[in-house]
C-alpha cells in the first residue's frame, strides 16, 4: 500500500480539506468522525475550532480533549479522518471514517494502526473503540484486524454499540 501518515489539519490542508467535504457532502449526510464536518463556518474558524478540541475541549460535550488527524497519502489527499479522546469516554477513544470513495481499500485498517502508535505516545495502553452499529461490518473488521477484543454492548439512543478494546503493548 501507498505511504500513509497522519497529520493534524493545518492550513497546508485547507484546499484538499474543502475538495473533498464538497464532494464527501454531496454524498453521505452522516459524515464521521463527527469532528471532520465543517458546518457553515470558514476553514480558519474550523481549525480554531479543532484547536480548542485538543485543548481545552469547552466545546465538547465530554469536556475531554480530543485530536483530529487526517489520514493523507504522499500526494497530500485526505483519505480519512480519525479522532482521539484524551481519556475514555462512553463511545471509547477513537471515532474515525473514511471519505466513501476509498472504503474498502484497506485504509481504514491503515489508520487505526496509526492512531494505536499516537494512543501509545499520549500513554493510554487499552484503547476502546464502540462501533455505532452492530452491521457497521467494515469498522468491527477493522477493529479486529488491530487486535481488538469485544467488551460488551451498550444501547445508546435506540441504536446498538459494540466496546471493543486493543491493548497496546
């Protein structure tokens, strides 16, 4: 596979950023992770807005911070985005989602075993990670693919979720 690497938004990203939310937009309304939608605000208020996520996190519900990166290739193209909570939440640590044309190329697998190596450096050794569906096939292979280890199952809202858990050793 391609050279792949995290990185989190900055201004070098602003025109790819804006090139693939029109076209991730027109596509899928349930954009994830959540923190990649940019609303009707201009691309220097969002970074200020995913600045203040790493943060202090006043803007989240969980009041835990919480880092965006996008999953770029060597040509600099967004394939995905996936976020860590600084500490555990309900839904875990990590919300991530790959943009719908490059699902199923083994990117999002890519990702999470990036994401583990940032979860070691910030110190959390158990990473949990809740699915928001038992069909969501794809994220639970995934998972697996990393070593992950179902917990147990929560509903939420009317809507089922997995806990799964990956130790980092």
């Amino acid at each position: 596979m391609e050279s792949l690497k995290l990185e989190i938004p900055n201004n070098t990203h602003q025109q790819e950023y804006e090139r693939i939310m029109d076209k991730w937009e027109a596509l899928e309304e349930n954009i994830q992770p959540e923190l990649m939608r940019r609303g009707k605000t201009s691309y220097d208020k969002w970074l200020e807005y995913c600045e203040d996520d790493r943060t202090t996190a006043s803007m989240l519900s969980t009041k835990i911070p919480a880092t965006l990166y996008f999953l770029v290739n060597e040509s600099q193209e967004i394939i995905g985005g996936i976020v860590i909570n600084h500490a555990d939440t309900k839904r875990g640590h990590l919300h991530a989602g790959i943009v719908l044309w490059h699902r199923g190329k083994g990117y999002g697998t890519t990702m999470l075993t990036l994401a583990l190596k940032e979860c070691k450096k910030m110190g959390i050794s158990k990473v949990h990670i809740c699915p928001n569906s038992r069909e969501n096939k794809a994220a639970i292979q995934t998972i697996l693919n990393n070593g992950g280890k179902l917990l147990n199952e929560f509903k939420e809202n009317e809507v089922w979720f997995e806990r799964y858990e990956i130790s980092i050793l």
